[in-house]
C-alpha cells in the first residue's frame, strides 16, 4: 500500500543529511557563491557610485559584497514571508 508523504517528510539522500546524499539545491547555491567569490576577486580597482547628491569612490569589492549581502538578506525575507 503506498502512502503520500506529508509536508516536512523527505525520504533518505534527499538533502536532509541523512544518507551523504546532497540537494540540487545546495549545489547550485555552492556553484553560486563560489562564482560570486570568483567575480569579487577579479574586480579589485576603485569605482565611483552616486547617491543622489552624493559622488563615492568605493572599491569595486566592496560595492559587490555589500550588494549580494543586501540581496541575500532580501531574498530570506521573501522566503520567510512565502512559509
């Protein structure tokens, strides 16, 4: 007799640890960072950003790191209001 599973149950090697298995999922999101970590540190030089009245020279690291970081934390905000 088969059973449907219930929301949170996951069989074994389906990214829950269990198993050695690893999700699609995160192995896109580590071929993500590590490309992310690639493009940081092959754009090292100065670049000027303006902010409505304002002209910065920031290093080009910088702006991309603080970049992905407001980007990470928007896209948790969208999962957590999503559940």
């Amino acid at each position: 007799m088969l059973r449907g599973r219930s929301r949170g149950e996951a069989r074994v090697g389906e990214g829950t640890g269990k198993g050695g298995g690893r999700s699609v999922k995160s192995i896109v999101i580590g071929v993500l960072v590590l490309a992310l970590v690639i493009v940081i540190f092959q754009n090292t030089g100065d670049t000027k950003l303006q902010i409505l009245f304002f002209d910065v020279t920031w290093p080009l690291w910088l702006l991309l790191t603080v970049f992905a970081a407001v980007a990470f934390i928007a896209g948790w905000f969208a999962g957590r209001m999503r559940d």
